[in-house]
C-alpha cells in the first residue's frame, strides 16, 4: 500500500496511467460499452462508477493542453430524448482539476467505438448511467 492514493485506482490502472505518453487515450466506459470486444488494453473496474473514478484519475493525470478539447463524450443517439444526467456530474470533477477545462468534444456513437480501438486502455466500469463513456487525452507535466 502506499499513502494518499485512492483505492479505487487499482495496481494495473496505475501502472497502466504511467505507461501512457503524451497524447495517448484513456477511456472510462460505463457498464453497457461494449469494451472487451473494443480494447486493446482492457481494465475491469467492477464495482465502481465512472464519477468516482474519473475524480481519482485526475488527480495524477495530466490533461493535453495542446489539443483544443482533450476530453470527449458520447454523444447521444440522434432521436434519443434522454437527458444524460451523469454529464453536468462530469463536468463538475473536470472543473475541479482541469483549470483549462472548456467544454467536451462530442463524439457520435460508432466514431467513439472507432477511438476506442484505437485508444491506449480503456477502463470497464459498473456504471450504470446512460452516456456515461469519456475520453481522456493524457497531456504532459
């Protein structure tokens, strides 16, 4: 065990997060992406949320400051009348470490399946909010 780390940040997603270099994609995958068939690199985070998380992430992850907008959601299916609730909750944790944080790309659904192939890792989680995918562009320090 070491100090000050959170729980929720597995060994491997740890070790995962430092091998990652400048502009490489992490993604956080809520329960229904379909993320083994999509991963390259894939890291179960069962029992957890996306939320908390991403709020453990960003504390030791450094957001691309060189690419107009570093994080990306899925954008909601054209027709889809729901409202993705989990998104304001996002923005809020964005906000809260990412002081260069102005607003998320909006990828639409099989082009974020697309980067998801393509990304670094992605993150399987028991979230069960709709939209609730994100991608993180890691930056440098």
């Amino acid at each position: 065990m070491l100090k000050q780390i959170p729980t929720k940040l597995s060994p491997e997603l740890f070790k995962t997060m430092m091998e990652m270099g400048h502009g490489d994609e992490l993604i956080l995958t809520d329960g229904n992406f379909p993320a083994a068939s999509n991963a390259q690199r894939l890291i179960r985070a069962d029992g957890h949320n996306v939320p908390e998380l991403l709020d453990a992430i960003l504390q030791f992850y450094p957001i691309d400051t060189f690419v107009e907008q570093p994080i990306s959601l899925m954008a909601k299916v054209s027709g889809d009348n729901y409202k993705p609730e989990i998104w304001p909750v996002f923005e809020n944790i964005v906000s809260k470490h990412f002081s260069g944080f102005s607003g998320f790309e909006m990828v639409e659904r099989f082009d974020f399946y697309e980067r998801a192939k393509k990304a670094y890792a992605i993150v399987a989680t028991s979230e069960t909010a709709r939209y609730a995918n994100i991608i993180l562009k890691k930056g440098i320090i």
